[in-house]
C-alpha cells in the first residue's frame, strides 16, 4: 500500500513538474490552470495524509518556476513567494477562522484584491530612479529583464511624489506586481499571428510572459505591456504600516496599482478593505461577476491581512504567505460535441482546421465554431470529429476546445486525417512549420481573402468595399486581381441590386481616396507570406532609403524590391531567411508585378511614410561617431517617436556610443544609464 502511495506521489510530483516547466519557462501549457491546481491539491492532501513522503523538493514545498540561463540571474533580497489558492467558499471560512485564531483576534482586518492573471516580476528602485527589474524566477533568483520592463509605458523611470502628498521619494523600494496584456491586445496581436501563419499564443499571460523574455528589446516595446503593483519587497525610508496605506503611497508616487481611478476599471470595486467574513464572500462573487467586463484577465481574488505588523507575525511557509489566500474562480468552460470539422483557407494560403460544434452558451455567448489552429495541435490534443470536448473561451475571446472527453468517444472513432490537397483548388498542400498551405497562386479562396485583404482597413483602406461586396464582384469575375478595384467605376454597378447611384458616387470616392497610400501599406495589402504590418514598414524604410533622391513612385520602388538582394533583406531587423525567401518569392511572380506595374498606371501613388511609434518615450543621448551623420539619426529617432537630449541625465533612457565616445560615457555608467552601441541600436529601431 504505501509503496503505491509513494509511486503515485513521484508520478504526481514529476508531472508537475514538467507541468511548470512548459508554463513557466516555455510559455506553452498543454493543462488549463484548473486542471493544474487539481494535479497540485491531490499531490497535497496526499503529502499531508502521508507526511513521511513529504520532500523538500516536492513541487508543494517550493515556488515553482526558475530563472532561464539568457537573461543574467540576480537573486532577491527577499524571496518571492507563491500563494495559497482555494476553490470554495467553505475554504475561505476555514482561512478566516484561521486567521481569527492566530492573531487571537475577533475580527482582522483583510485587504481584499483582484488576482491579475499575469507575470510576476519586481522593480527595484534606488533614490527614486528604476535600476533594475527582475523576474520571479524560482522565488529565490530571478532574471534580471531591466531593459524589458523600462519598455513598458506606464513603468515611471522615476519616482515621482506628488506634491500634495508628504509621501517623500523612499531611499530603497522593491515593488512586486505583474505585467498583463489588455484581453483587446492579446485578440488583435492572435489575429495577426494566425494571418501571418505564425504560432498563436495561448492566453495574456503567456503572450505577456513571451513578451517580456525576449532578448531584443525592441520586440518587447511593440507588445502594449502594462504593469500593476501589488506588494512590496525590502524597502527603505518607506514608512507604510498596512497594506491599504502602501496601495495610496505608490499611488503617490504614481505608481500604477489596482487604486489606480481609471473610470474603465470599476476602480471603487477593484480593492478594498473589511473585517467581516460577509463582506469577504461577497467581494469573491461581486469581483466574478464584473470579471467579464475588465479589460485585463482575472483568475480570482487576493485576501491579505491588512497590517504588515501582523503579517510579519503569520509568517510564511517554504512556498506561500501565511497572510493571504487566493479565491480563484472556477474556470468558465462548457462541453458540447462536435458536429463537424471544415476546413478553411487562409489568404496567405495557410490551411485551418476549424470545430463546427452543437451550439453552447458560455458566459452570456453562444458558441458555435473553434479554431482548432493548425493540425499538429489537433492531433497533439487528440481531438476527432463527433468527439464530446470541453471548451473554454482563451482570454475570455476566443473560444477554445481543451480537451475531448476520451471516455465518451465512439469506439469506432478515428483520428482526423491532416488532408493531402487544397479543400478549395485541390492542389497539393505543403508543410511550413507547424501549418499546412496551398501554394496555389490561382486557388480562389486565396484569391478571395486576398482581395478582402487587399481594401481593409489597415491596407488599401478602400472604405466603401465591404466582404460582402468583394465576394459578389469577386463570384462574378469583376475581381480578379489588385489593380481590377480600379476598373469597378467602369462596370455597371447600378444596374445591380442595392446599388444605386449613392452607392457608385461613394465607391468612386472611396477607390480615389486609397490611390494616395504610404509604401509600407501596399507591401502590406500584397498579403506576402509571413509579412505583417511590421515587417511591411521596415522594408518600406529600407526602400525609401534607397529612392531617396529618385522619383517616389509604385514603379521605382518595385524594381528596389525587385533587386534587393538576401543579405540586405535580412539586415533588416524583422526579417529572417525564412521571411527573406518569401519577400523573394513574391517579387519574382510575374503576375504579381504585373498587377504592381498596372496599380501604377492607374494612379496609386505613395507619400512619405508617417512617423512611426517604435521609440514612443524614449530619450537619447549621442555620442561618438556613426556611420551615419549625427543630425540624421537624431532625424531617425524623432521620426520613431523618440526623443534626442545633448546632455545623460537620469531621464535618459539609452546613451548610443560610437567610435571615440565622449564624457558622456562616463556619466553615464554613473548614473547607470544603458548603454547601446551602433548594431544594438540599429536593432532597437
Ligand atoms: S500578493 C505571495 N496580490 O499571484 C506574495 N499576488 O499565484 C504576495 N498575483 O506570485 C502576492 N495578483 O504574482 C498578490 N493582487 C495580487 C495578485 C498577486 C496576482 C500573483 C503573484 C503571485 C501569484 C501567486
């Protein structure tokens, strides 16, 4: 008997641990948070029942996580800790009556919390200035994601007290807090990713979590991060006494945390204070309620003991405060079956796999399709036509089936198989990564999307064209290609149905609106492979380099594109070899130029590309000598949105360093200001 108990201990503890090396240090869980904590609540009641077993390595004994070998490992003045979680109300009764008992105590004081479904991370503040940010890590050490976390908008450089206040700037303060991704970003950047045959991220937290890992800076300040304190490491010169206290002094010192008053938040429900076990349930059902409605994820709420006197006093275990419990609300997910598995093509020819299901209401909506992504995901959650599936909508967006329920299968049920041909033009499909695709230039479901495409809004921006219409012009041969928009005024739209004069006068319009366009748009609204509106805007700059004292026209800029060649594509900071071949492939498709040559003839034209916002924020400092003259990358910067001082003060965020540097240098490693040379710099733009 014990034997087995033993065995099923180590099982659990290794699939935990496996479990919290793909959530913590790969971003990619393959269990839902549920069905994680039901793996750690069975490890722990049977660690407790059997406490011989119990060890010191045991998942239940530490925070789990470690610090990744990319970024420089730092460890923490204080250990960051994990905590508590509950599933019921009854175990918040139990949390409180322990409370009550060991601060003999009638009725404590708790400070009641939103628990943000993000990133833990710390940052530290030396005399009021952000001098290091580091990840949890293990708890214990960290990584050290400095230039990361000053990425984000929102992060204050610099602390600054109001003057109102008599909160005066600490000499030491170590915020605890997490970095989230708003539920609106996270759609539109999976959107994106799905468009572009990239891999999707599976929820905020781990498209924040990704973000912030990354070793190039310049990725993460493109990902709308936000941060949110809420609690406090070692400090100094900082005389808060509770935790409501230290909410309003980062408030103060403008800090964001969940007091932050943005009307958006529901601010006078997000944190508060009781004493009264009440008040304490009905926070947990108030805050389930409006968590639909926040523009950020939320897995539950945080109870703390409000006094750090008394927190102190409760102390804490290898993994978790005694001080604070977390209420996590019961994941939103519903089962449903199957009814069918279509098959849709993308316009950059990337094949979709998508559940056709009996239709369910989840959280007020009634779903009825689920992207299954790609088919080495179906396959990897084994999920077969006619199957019953559990589902649940991903960072309250998108729907998503997690899993089928095996045991309700049909016996004579078969795995889906990944299909050979195009289900629309029948040509063979070919593997790219981890997607399926029709390389068929002709295939006219691909032809039809990259018509929609082409007038959206972020590309052509033919306004009046909606999908509906595309299709029809499209059914009829009105459409056939790009250039073909600008022959719809010669045909005879008003003879059709709903479309009367009005209507031609503002598709006229419309059409002569989107000839004047800027170049990183048209590449865009070509729907190339792999060639988002990033990658679109940094090969419009590197053209325009190139045309600049040459006439700014569709038909010079295409002959650039024509002739760059591997290496200068891959200069470019967006553009690996595989983005390289797909640039090249597209500008030797002679249909393709065609069309470009004929958009030329009839009048589509670029200005100058607008500032772009990779620099939003940021302050330069230069010194040295480039290869290129000073005035033109203060030009460059301030195009981007940054900011170019002549002299290092703390309000700078990078000094670029070029041959010969100047005292600036030195200033600056006083001050210990980053310090970027001509290559990172490059990169960072
Ligand atoms: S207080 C444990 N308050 O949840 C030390 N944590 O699952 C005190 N979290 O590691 C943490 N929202 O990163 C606290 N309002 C909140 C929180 C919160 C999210 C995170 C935190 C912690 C994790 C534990």
């Amino acid at each position: 008997m014990s034997k087995e108990i033993f065995n099923k201990i180590q099982d659990l503890k290794k699939q935990i641990l496996h479990h919290d090396r793909l959530y913590y240090n790969f971003d990619q869980p393959q269990i839902s948070d549920h069905d994680y904590d039901l793996l750690y609540k069975k490890l722990k009641d049977l660690e407790d029942k059997h406490p011989a077993f119990k060890t010191k390595d045991s998942p239940t004994q530490k925070v789990p996580g470690e610090a990744l070998d990319k970024f420089k490992k730092e460890a923490h003045s204080q250990m960051m800790l994990s905590l508590q979680n509950s599933y019921s109300k009854q175990e918040i009764k139990d949390f409180y009556e322990r409370m009550k008992k060991l601060l003999d105590i009638d009725s404590p004081e708790f400070f009641m919390e939103p628990k943000l479904d993000g990133v833990a991370v710390e940052l530290i503040y030396e005399k009021g200035f952000l001098t290091k940010a580091l990840s949890r890590g293990d708890g214990k050490v960290g990584e050290n994601i400095t230039q990361n976390i000053k990425t984000i908008r929102g992060v204050p450089l610099q602390l600054n007290p109001m003057k109102t206040s008599s909160q005066k700037t600490p000499s030491l303060l170590e915020v605890r807090g997490e970095v989230i991704i708003l539920k609106k970003d996270f759609k539109t950047i999976n959107k994106q990713q799905e468009e572009l045959g990239e891999s999707l991220f599976a929820n905020p937290r781990n498209l924040a979590s990704g973000s912030l890992r990354q070793l190039d800076s310049k990725v993460t300040l493109k990902r709308p991060l936000y941060f949110y304190a809420h609690s406090l490491g070692s400090s100094k010169n900082f005389s808060v006494t509770n935790q409501k206290d230290f909410m309003e002094a980062l408030k103060n010192l403008s800090l964001p945390c969940l007091l932050t008053s943005k009307k958006k938040l529901k601010s006078p429900y997000l944190s508060q204070l009781s004493n009264s076990l009440h008040h304490l349930l009905k926070y947990y059902d108030e805050i389930n309620k409006l968590r639909h409605s926040l523009p950020f994820e939320i897995d539950g709420i945080v109870l703390k003991i409000n006094s750090f006197e008394q927190q102190k006093r409760l102390g804490q275990t290898a993994r978790s405060p005694r001080w604070a419990i977390a209420g996590k609300f019961h994941p939103e997910e519903a089962i449903t079956q199957i009814e069918d598995i279509v098959l849709q093509v993308g316009r950059t020819g990337v094949i979709t796999p998508v559940a056709v299901m009996k239709p369910v209401s989840l959280s007020g909506v009634t779903i009825r399709q689920a992207s299954l992504h790609n088919f080495k995901e179906m396959s990897r959650k084994d999920i077969r036509p006619k199957d019953f599936v559990v589902i649940h909508r991903a960072g309250d967006v998108i729907p998503e089936v997690l899993k089928s329920l095996k045991e309700k299968r049909n016996k004579n049920s078969k795995p889906f198989k990944d299909p050979k041909n195009c289900p629309n033009c029948k040509e063979p499909l070919q593997q790219d990564g981890d997607y399926l695709r029709c390389k068929n230039i002709l295939c006219s479901a691909i032809r039809e999307r990259s018509l929609i495409h082409f007038a959206s809004k972020g590309a052509m921006n033919i306004e009046f064209l909606g999908e509906k219409n595309i299709k029809k012009f499209h059914e009829w041969g009105w459409l056939t290609n790009f250039s073909s928009f600008y022959d719809l005024p010669n045909k005879d739209l008003t003879q059709q149905e709903g479309f009367g004069e009005k209507s031609f006068e503002l598709l006229v319009k419309s059409l002569e609106k989107s000839k004047k366009t800027t170049l990183s748009k048209v590449i865009f609204a070509l729907g190339i492979p792999h060639v988002g509106e990033q990658t679109a805007q940094k090969l419009a700059e590197k053209v325009l380099e190139k045309l600049s004292n040459k006439s700014c026209n569709l038909h010079a800029a295409l002959s650039i594109l024509q002739n760059l060649k591997e290496e200068e594509l891959t200069e470019i900071s967006d553009i690996g070899i595989v983005v390289a071949a797909s640039l090249r492939d597209a500008f030797q498709n002679k249909k393709l130029i065609a069309d470009l040559k004929n958009l030329h003839k009839k009048g589509i034209y670029f200005v100058e590309e607008k500032k772009t916002t990779q620099l939003k924020g940021l302050q330069f400092v230069i010194t040295g000598t480039f290869p290129l003259d000073r005035k033109d990358i203060k030009k460059s910067i301030e195009q981007k949105g940054g900011k170019v001082s002549s002299q290092v003060s703390k309000k700078t965020n990078h000094l670029l360093v070029g041959k010969n540097p100047g005292s600036k240098k030195q200033k600056a490693e006083k001050l210990n200001i980053s310090q970027i040379n001509w290559n990172e710099f490059k990169k960072l733009t």
